[in-house]
C-alpha cells in the first residue's frame, strides 16, 4: 500500500537541469530498498522556482526538496522514506525555520503572495494521468456547462468574471465568445494560441506541461459556448514536452468520451487537433496563426474582418491563449462571482508573470491583478542579487516597454500598464539593475523584431530595420544631435501604419526607454559614453598606475597582446589594439583596471 | 463520458490515496518510530500492517515514520496523534498489534491500554 508520494518536477526547467535521471535513480533506489510498494514516484509539470531546480517534494511530509543531485538519492531515501529523518541540507532553506522546523511551503516568501488559479495543478497532479486531473475537480466544469447551461448562460458567466485575454492585449474573453455565438449556425473553430513567442515567457509551456487537461476542457467549453465542434492548439515545435503531454492528454480524454460524440450524454460532439508551429514570432499573431494553421505561410492580414466574423478556413473562430483557458474551468465551476473578488475594478482574477534577469528567484508566478511590481520583486522574487540596485524591469518583451523604480508601487494590471508606456504582454518580466544599459535593452528587443518581421508590410519590414541602425549607431559611439527625435518620429509613424499586433508594438521598447531613461541616450550622443558600461565601442580598459604591482598577470591573459610592461613595474593598456573582452579585469587581483 | 455521475465515480476512485499530498492534514496522525533500533526490532512490517490497515478501511488518517524517540528497549513504538487530545504511545508492537489499535483506537475511539508505553513499562 503506498504511504508516501514523491513529487518530481518534469517541467522544461528541471528536465534540463536533470530530473529524468532522478526519477529513475529514485525508482532503483527504491527498489533496492524494497519500498516501491510504499512510495510512489510522480512525474509533475512545473512548481515555479525554477532557479531551484531540480525540485521534488515528499508527501504526506510536505517536504520541499530543492538542486536535488542523483548522489543525494540514496540517502533522501534511506533516511526520509526508510527512517523518517528530513535530509535538513537539501531542504529549501527558506522553510526551515530557526527552531529547524521544516515549514510550509506556502509560507515562504516565493509563495506567500501567489495565487494559483491558471497554475492550480501544476507541480501538483502527473499531467499524463487524466485520473489525477479528474480527482482534483477537472472536467467538472465541462460537465456542468454542458448539462446545467445553456451556451449562452456558458457566455454570460464568462462575461460577468470579467476574464480578459491573456495573451497580451487584454480584450474581455466572454464579448469575444458572444461576437462568434451571434454568426449564423454551420462550421465553427476554436483555436488556442499556443505559440508562445516573447523571449524570456514560459507560462504557457507550463500549462501545456503540467496541466494540458484544463486546456482540453477548457476549449470544449468554448466550442459548446459558441456552436463549434473543432478546435486546433497551434503549438511551437520548440515545446516537445508539452507537445508530447498534450498529446497524451488528448488521446486519454478520448478514451474516456470527453472528447468525440455525445460528450455527457448530450448531442454536443468536439474534436482536438495539435498544429504545430516552425517558431515564427508573427505566428503569434492570431491571423498570421491562423494562416499557419490553414497550412500557408504564417503573415498576417488586415482586420476586419475579426476571426470572431471570419476566421480560420473562413469560418468564424474563437481564438485565445493558453492562459486565458486555464482560467475558464474554474470560473464556470467555482462561478463569475468568486473571480469576480479577485483582482483590480478592471482587471480580474490572476496573472503569471515568468520572471527573469537580474533577480535571486528566477522562475514562475502567479500573482492577483493589483500586486505591486515592488512586491513581486523584492518579495516573491526574492531581490536583486549581489545588492545592487534596481532599475528597470521590462514587461511584454519585444512588444512591451521598461517599467522604471519610481513606478514600482503602482498596482500591476492591464490599463496601468499601458498608462505608464508598457504593456502587460504575455507576462515575461525581465528584471534590470544598475549594470543594464537601456539603449542597449532597446537595441536587443529591435534586433529580434528586425529578424521576426514577416515582411509583408512595409513600416515593419524597413522602419524597424531603419529604427535598428540608428539605436546601432548610437551604441557604437557614433549617434548624431537629433537621433532622438528622429527615432521618436519612426517609432510613431511604424505604430500607426504597421498591419498587425508586431508592426504596431515593435517600437514600443524604444519610446519606452527614451521615456524614462533620455538621459542614457543623451550621454550615448552626445558624450559618447554608457553609464552602465555595457556599450563596448564606449568603454576603455586603463590601469591604475598606483594599484599595480607589476604581476604580468594581465600581460599574459591578454589575448590580442595590448598590454605592455616590465615586471614590479606598472604596466600599460594600448587603446587602439584592446578589443575589449575584458579578460584581464577579470583577472587582476589588485583591482588595479577599471572600465570607464 | 455519458453523465456527471459516471465523472464523480471517476473522481471518487481516483481521489483515494491522494490524500496523502495535503501537507495541511488536521486530523489524526499516527507514526511509528523508523530509527535503526526501530527497524532492528521489528518496525517496518508494523508501519506496513498500519498502512494497510488505515487505508483498507479508507480512514481519513495519515500514518508516517518519526526517527528515535529515546526508548529503543521498547520499539517497535508507535505514536497516535489525535486533535486536542493527548498523544498515545504504544510499545513493543507487532503488525497484529497494530490491527487491534486501528480498529479499537482509531475507529473505536478507545485506546487499548494494555499496549501503551503506561502498561507495559511496568
């Protein structure tokens, strides 16, 4: 009989950073034990404290296991499963309090804040087994969509919740489903924007990996809603582990009639297809996505008409990200009133915010609508390593814009965002301190907008490579009086004339940090210097005459042989043969160079 | 999938055993002392026979191990844990032992006195 359940994350994060061959050394060394009957070993998606991986939890204990290595297993298992004693040197040390007492989980302050809603099973039921899903709660939801509600009862509900789109744009979930419930009868789809393209965002991936079932039912609910019998998740071919579980899931969801014919008995029939996607960033875009999908080359087209009216294959669709689905089976189960509760006046219910760059937590979190950046920063994402100091924090990626400190306490949700020149985006939030050069983040977000314009229209495809040259110019020492205003310019006239979603928002990094950060390029233009010394062609390596000792250190590591000098007596760096690597800063132990 | 009920059946079934992943469990617990002497003396087959046991007669109790309480003379021990009640330690435990506790203690409500650490100590 089994007493105790090893939860092991089998999330992308982890996976990479080796839980496959935990798992198997868990089940040998179980074996060897003879405790396989007693404890059982599961594969889960991901917990979110993806700095920490490899992560497993022992049950009925609770205990949170962090950078657990295959040489730890042998003894988490005789000790904890055999002896009962918690290995206390693997513990995530911030449960273990000062009496040593392993706490909560939920009491840490990576946890403390969150609320899972669209994560709920993630890190807690095996996505590849449907009895797990269907134990805490799933497809409860579809059930009594289909049994208690009428499709436009379904609508309402999800109007009233106030669900708006998580993909970026913010457009209210339930007026989409009306728009394409109000077309005539016949052939309608329901589309799931899988593609997730903005550098630095995974919530999606996690969704797919650790709970595909709620998208199943999800999608299933929003054909009832709206009169559709087929849906497609277009999917990246970047995500093969969610791939492969979605295809599990679907396939187990079939088994068990939840997908097909008749679904709870009633006349209501729905099929899953997966499409998967080359990794275009455009193909995020819903029309160039469903482009994709109708198997033609990914670029977009001009709306109206809206897929609502006029979607895939022609038909009227219904298209949403991953995300805004993981959100529906609770709204329908638990009700619009309790989602209703959670969040600001206009943007309801949670976010997950992927958190990235300078900060100690990197990994995944879901937070109410409301949560303050300073919050999410400093308390869940557990601060800016190496004290330094905060100084930016850039949400929606490419798409998106720089959040700058003194914005850190306004509440985070869909219109505060845009009041302050971002965007909520898909939720990747990239934190910047003291050390980042924001001409040079504006430079990074261009460039990967510049590889990822389709082409088809003609501001996104020359004024962002025009916006590119002139952001290289001025990181490379040579920005001219006026760039500014003429970027500015560009960045308006690309706004407006732009066909789709990634045109139209492409220069938004720009705008953005010359918004907060002008002085940054002022001292690029006109002082030809980066005061984050990041800027290479900007920078010049010299040595301290008085704080080196003459060790030849640096002489020796110098890979191009610019620095000379005779030994115990100050040496000297040649400007013009110094291709700055920065090899011999890193080396020297007097701290005798110094970039400026 | 043909009616809501057929779905709830599922969850019901499938719910069995997943208890064990609510580390905010209030109610009963029972644990058995696993430390070497514990093992040594018998242990294992005991916390089988509770798991068993508990889990046969689908009782909302978590059954765990605990490391060496200091009185090896008297393992196998085994430990109950009820809500605001004092805990019982029974000693010298063997998997018929254990049976007898789970269905007078745990299901009954009485503690079988000839087992604790009271009784045989003495």
């Amino acid at each position: 009989m089994v007493r105790s359940h090893i939860l092991v994350c089998g999330g992308t994060g982890c996976t990479s950073s080796g839980s496959p061959a935990i798992i198997r050394a868990l089940e040998e060394q179980l074996n060897k034990s003879g405790l396989s009957d007693e404890v059982k070993v599961v594969q889960t998606g991901c917990f979110g404290l993806c700095a920490l991986g490899p992560i497993m939890i022992v049950y009925p204990e609770g205990t949170f296991y962090s950078m657990v290595k295959v040489g730890d297993i042998p003894e988490i298992v005789e000790e904890h499963l055999l002896k009962g004693r918690i290995v206390t040197r693997l513990v995530y040390d911030e449960t273990v309090q000062e009496s040593g007492e392993v706490a909560s989980l939920d009491d840490t302050g990576f946890y403390k804040k969150q609320m899972r809603v669209a994560l709920r099973n993630c890190g807690v039921i095996n996505p590849e087994d449907i009895n797990e899903y269907i134990a805490y709660d799933g497809y409860q939801a579809l059930g009594k969509a289909l049994t208690q509600m009428t499709p436009e009862q379904v609508i309402e509900e999800i109007k009233t919740s106030g669900l708006r789109g998580r993909g970026g744009a913010g457009f209210p979930t339930g007026v989409k489903w009306s728009f394409a419930a109000a077309q005539p009868k016949g052939q309608k789809y329901v589309c799931c924007n899988a593609d997730e393209g903005d550098p630095g965002a995974f919530m999606d991936r996690s969704v797919l990996e650790g709970d595909p079932h709620a998208l199943i039912e999800a999608m299933a609910i929003a054909g009832y809603a709206i009169g559709a019998n087929k849906g497609y998740v277009y999917v990246r071919a970047e995500y093969p582990i969610a791939v492969h579980r979605l295809q599990v899931a679907i396939k187990q969801a079939k088994e068990l009639g939840l997908l097909g014919e008749g679904i709870f008995g009633t006349d209501f029939s729905f099929d899953l297809e997966i499409r998967l996607g080359a990794g275009a960033f455009v193909c995020g875009e819903e029309t160039a996505l469903m482009t994709s999908i109708e198997g033609n080359r990914g670029e977009p087209r001009p709306r109206p008409p809206f897929p609502a009216v006029k979607g895939l294959f022609g038909r009227p669709t219904v298209l949403n990200n991953v995300e805004t689905y993981a959100n529906i089976p609770r709204i329908i189960l638990l009700g619009a009133e309790w989602f209703n509760k959670i969040g600001t006046e206009k943007s309801k219910g949670t976010k997950v915010f992927a958190l990235g760059g300078k900060i100690t937590n990197t990994g995944l979190v879901e937070v109410p609508m409301g949560t303050t950046l300073r919050e999410i920063i400093e308390e869940i994402g557990g601060g800016i390593p190496g004290g330094k100091q905060f100084k930016a924090a850039q949400t929606g990626g490419p798409s998106g814009g720089c959040i700058p400190a003194k914005h850190m306490d306004i509440p985070i949700d869909y219109d505060n965002l845009i009041s302050i020149g971002s965007m909520m985006g898909s939720g990747g939030l990239i934190v910047m301190d003291e050390d980042s050069c924001m001409v040079d983040i504006a430079r990074f977000f261009l460039d990967f907008t510049v590889d990822e314009s389709c082409g088809k229209c003609t501001p996104c495809r020359i004024g962002t490579k025009r916006l590119l040259e002139m952001l290289d110019r001025i990181t490379e020492g040579n920005g001219k009086p006026g760039d500014i205003e003429k970027m500015e310019d560009l960045c308006h006239y690309i706004k407006e004339n732009a066909l789709c979603g990634l045109g139209q928002t492409a220069p938004n990094p720009v705008l953005s940090t010359i918004r907060y950060f002008r002085d940054e390029y002022e001292a690029h233009i006109y002082h030809k210097t980066c005061p984050a010394k990041v800027c290479k062609s900007l920078l010049n390596y010299t040595i301290i005459a008085e704080k080196c000792t003459g060790c030849t250190l640096c002489a020796r590591v110098c890979p191009v042989g610019a620095i000379t000098g005779t030994v115990k007596q100050p040496h000297v760096i040649d400007h013009e043969k110094c291709i700055k690597c920065g090899a011999c800063m890193e080396k020297c132990r007097f701290g005798a160079i110094v970039k400026e | 999938m043909k009616s809501l009920e057929e779905l709830m059946a599922i969850r019901e079934k499938a719910r069995q055993g997943m208890g064990i992943r609510n580390d905010k469990h209030e109610g009963t617990r029972v644990v058995v002392g696993m430390a070497t002497c514990g093992i040594a003396a018998g242990a294992r087959p005991v916390l089988s026979a509770l798991v068993e046991e508990v889990s046969k007669e689908n009782l909302d109790i978590q059954v765990g191990q605990t490391g060496c309480i200091g009185i090896c003379q008297y393992e196998p021990v085994v430990e109950v844990m009820e809500p605001d009640k004092e805990k019982v330690t029974y000693v010298k435990m063997t998997p018929e032992k254990a049976i007898k506790v789970v269905h007078k203690h745990l299901m009954g409500g009485e503690v079988v006195q000839e087992y604790t650490i009271g009784r045989v100590g003495k």
